[in-house]
C-alpha cells in the first residue's frame, strides 16, 4: 500500500526533474566558450520570424478593445477616456498575457518538436558522445532567446495595439493621431511600464525552459516529437496564467 497515488508521486518526480534541468541550465550559462552564434540565430528565429503573427495580434487587441468598449463608455459620457482605458488595458495586462499566450502555442511548440525530433534521430546523444555541450549549445541558447525577445515583441505588440485603437476610434468618430496619443499616454505612468515588462521577462522564461525541457526530455518514438510539442504548449500556457495571477498580486501590493 502506497502513501501518496501514482499521479501525485508521478508529479513529485516530475518537479524534481525540472529543479534538476534548471539547475543544470544556470550551471551552463556562466561555462567558457559560451555559443553565441546560437544564441544570436535563435534570436532571429524566436524575435524576428515572430513579429508578423505578434503584430498582427497587438494591433487586433487594440482595435478590437476599442470598439467593444467605445459604445459601452460613450453611453456613460465617458468616451473621451476610451484611449486611455485602451492604453492601461493593453500595457498592463491583455498585452503581455496574450502575447505570451500567442508565444506559447508558437516558439514554446516549435522548441518542444525540434528538441524531440532530435532526441529520436539520437542527435542529442551524438553531441553527448563527441564531447560537445547539448545543454549549453540547444538549451541554455534558446531559454535565453525566449527571455530576451518575448518583452521586446510585447513593447511592439503595445505600440502597434495602440495603433489598432486609434484607427477603431476614427470609424465612428474623427480625432487626430496626436489627440489619441496625448490622451493614451497621459493616462499611463511610467510605473504602469516597469510590473508589466518585468512579467514578460519572467514569461519569456517559462516559454523557452518549457518548451527545452519538454523536447530534451521527450521519449524516442517518433509520436513523442507531437506529444513534447503538444505537452509544451499547455505546460507553458499554465505557466503563464500562474505567474500572470503572482504578478498582479505582487504588483497591486508593491506599486499601486
């Protein structure tokens, strides 16, 4: 008779597992000859092949929020604050969740399937064998592209909301680009910039550790390479909710 089920000691082990492959990331980041080559490649592959679907993203959220929202505050009197609601909105919370929700089903995935594709044609054993570090070279490169480029794809993906917001707000009424932005970033404080970028460092994270250890840890039939993929989304997607949720409550007792 066991004291704790099977699926509770499975995910004992499995916490485990994750402390240990996280630890073996941060023991890999400070070692000489560090690839940064790789890591500038996966910053193109994760930043650049990445903004169109994060532009056209950012720029819906804004466009969308503003034309659900505007006839809601002009019933009230309240139009005029629709940019600003709209600027708060999308720099505080629905632009780095969502696009870190959007990163999530793209990179953490695409990290996952490559990883565990070549954990089945045994690549990552042939680097183990020649002498070479898979640690360093494919994990500590890609978890490091994450975290760098998901909070410069979010400042984009506010900028071009904005913009989504200014072109809803001229389809029912006319107001020039100046008066919208006067009015969105007088309604934000510097403060408001400072939580949210930090949460999208911490998102960044959790997209690229997720989707390394999903892959690297992948078994080796080839049905495995989807299921790392798949299983990387969800965790990722879970991990952003949950640190999204420690972030506000640590931001509404810290800063406002």
């Amino acid at each position: 008779m066991t004291i704790f089920p099977a699926a509770l000691t499975r995910q004992f082990f499995a916490a485990g597992d994750q402390m240990v492959f996280m630890a073996a990331f941060f023991r890999n980041i400070f070692r000489r000859d560090f690839e940064w080559n790789e890591l500038i490649r996966q910053c193109y592959i994760i930043g650049y092949k990445s903004l169109f679907l994060v532009g056209i993203t950012g720029f819906i959220l804004g466009f969308v929020l503003t034309l659900q929202s505007g006839p809601t505050m002009k019933a009230f009197g309240a139009e005029s604050f629709v940019p600003g609601m709209v600027a708060i909105s999308v720099v505080r919370e629905m632009g780095p969740v969502v696009i870190a929700l959007i990163c999530a089903g793209k990179i953490a995935s695409g990290i996952g399937a490559e990883l565990g594709s070549m954990k089945v044609s045994e690549q990552i054993d042939a680097m183990e064998v020649s002498g070479a570090n898979p640690v360093q070279y494919l994990v500590v490169t890609r978890i490091l592209a994450s975290t760098l480029m998901i909070p410069l794809l979010t400042l984009m993906a506010d900028a071009l909301a904005l913009i989504g917001g200014f072109m809803a707000s001229n389809i029912s009424k006319e107001m020039s680009l100046t008066l919208y932005f006067s009015k969105s970033f007088s309604s934000l404080d510097f403060i408001d910039l400072i939580p949210a970028f930090i949460k999208t460092v911490f998102f960044g994270f959790a997209i690229g550790f997720v989707g390394c250890y999903k892959g690297y840890n992948s078994d080796r039939g080839t049905e495995s390479v989807g299921l790392a993929a798949n299983s990387a989304v969800v965790s990722a997607s879970l991990w952003i909710i949950v640190l999204d949720a420690i972030a506000v409550q640590l931001t509404s007792v810290l800063f406002y």
